[in-house]
C-alpha cells in the first residue's frame, strides 16, 4: 500500500479539484533525444478548495505533508501492474520518473511524470504506450469512491488519452487525433465530463515544443511559433477540443 501512496494522492487531489493546468513539454535535443514532460499543475484549486474542504479534512496528516521528492515511475506503479506490462513496457517505465512537489496549506500541489526518449523510434513508442499503462482497481477504486470529490473521476481525462495517432521521425512530429477513438472517449467519460461542466471545473492545456533547430512548417493556425522558429506553443482548453478536436493537431516539420 505505501508505494502506491504518491500515485493515490495524486488522482485523490485530481478528483478534488476545480481546476487543473497540464502542460506537455517537449525538448528535442540536437543528438536526436527528446526530454518529454507532463505537468500537472493543482495549486489554483488547492487554493479554491481550501475554503470548501471541512475540518476534517485539513486535521488528515496527508493535508499536512510537505514534499518534494522524484521517484522512478516503474516503482511507484502497484506489483499487479508491473506483472502485467511487456519488457518494452517495464523498461519505458523504469525510465521515466515521477516527480511531486507539494504542501497543501501554501497551495502548493504540482506532479510531473519525465521521461528521456532516446531517439525519434524511442518517443512514437513512449508517447504510443504510456496510457497503455493502467492503474490498479484499487486506486481507480479511491478516485471514483472520494465523497468530497462528488463523483467527478479525473483520472479518466488525465490517464485515459489514447485517441492521438503519431507519426514521428528525426525530423517530424505529426499528432492527429483519431475521431473515432476521441468520441468513444467521450461516451465513456461523458458523466465526468458533465460534473466537471456543473462544478465550474477549468482544464486548460497547453503544448510546448522546444527544436533544436528552427521549424520548417506547422499546419496548426492556432499554434504559436516564436520569433526564431525553435518554439511552437499550443494552448486551448478541454471545453474547446471538445467543439472541435481537430484544434489538437500538430504536423511539424524540422
């Protein structure tokens, strides 16, 4: 139970907020490697809860922990998972690292999970795999399960986004996403999706893509690319993908 203490906390927190800001960060490094990031950043809704949560709440020791700590992401996953994942799979995970900064009573809760492609081949199969990587039955049990969460299971729009469909090489980055598997994760996360609407929920998002080298081309009108052409930033949120999905795809060339 103590190495799935971190992961628990976190989808735990997630399933208690009303607001969440995840980032995507890509570093492309002129040997071909990619330093690959996914940030979630929890603090506003720490904030906003903070006059929400009861007494009880707060006198938890969890709320009173401070931390700030990396661990390897393969051993922070549950025994049951680990048993069930490819070599290929185990060795993505082992990595990759987890990192948690957190005290809640300054506001302060920010995740992120880091990883070092070594090459093109070896990202399209990180970025192909990871939300392959299920979570255990107990943790899905304590996110759906949280009272103070009202029901609302975040864990489905962080954990479930396997609707991209990549196309990546030395000097391409294509990510389309495939409308079919989108609306199926739609249906399936439909009465998240509505309690998210009803609890005034903001789930913004943003992509950032550092190059090595400036960018040839980005079909995305939305994009923003910087002044020198190594930087293109992408930024909507989950309310905007939703009328339109084709406003999350990036075809770069570099």
């Amino acid at each position: 139970m103590k190495k799935l203490y971190y992961l628990i906390l976190f989808f735990v927190l997630l399933s208690l907020s009303s607001c969440v800001d995840v980032e995507e960060h890509y570093d492309f490094k002129p040997d071909g490697s990619c330093n690959v990031v996914y940030a979630f950043d929890m603090g506003r809704a720490v904030s906003v809860l903070m006059n929400l949560m009861t007494d009880s709440v707060k006198a938890t020791p969890q709320f009173g922990m401070v931390k700030d700590t990396t661990l390897n992401f393969y051993t922070a996953l549950p025994d049951t998972t680990q048993q069930k994942m490819t070599l290929e799979e185990a060795n993505m995970a082992k990595s990759s690292n987890l990192s948690i900064k957190m005290d809640l009573k300054k506001s302060i809760m920010k995740v992120s999970v880091n990883h070092i492609a070594k090459n093109a081949a070896d990202l399209d199969y990180y970025l192909k795999h990871l939300s392959k990587i299920s979570m255990s039955s107990r943790l899905n049990e304590v996110t759906k399960n949280t009272k103070q969460g009202g029901g609302f299971d975040a864990q489905q729009l962080v954990a479930g986004e396997d609707y991209y469909l990549y196309e990546i090489t030395a000097h391409k980055f294509y990510r389309v996403i495939d409308k079919a598997k989108f609306n199926a994760f739609l249906k399936k996360t439909a009465s998240t999706l509505a309690m998210a609407k009803a609890m005034l929920i903001d789930m913004p998002y943003k992509v950032v893509l550092n190059f090595a080298t400036p960018v040839k081309k980005v079909n995305n009108p939305k994009a923003i690319v910087s002044a020198d052409r190594k930087r293109v930033t992408l930024i909507t949120d989950m309310d905007d993908v939703i009328k339109n999905p084709s406003i999350m795809n990036l075809k770069i060339d570099f």
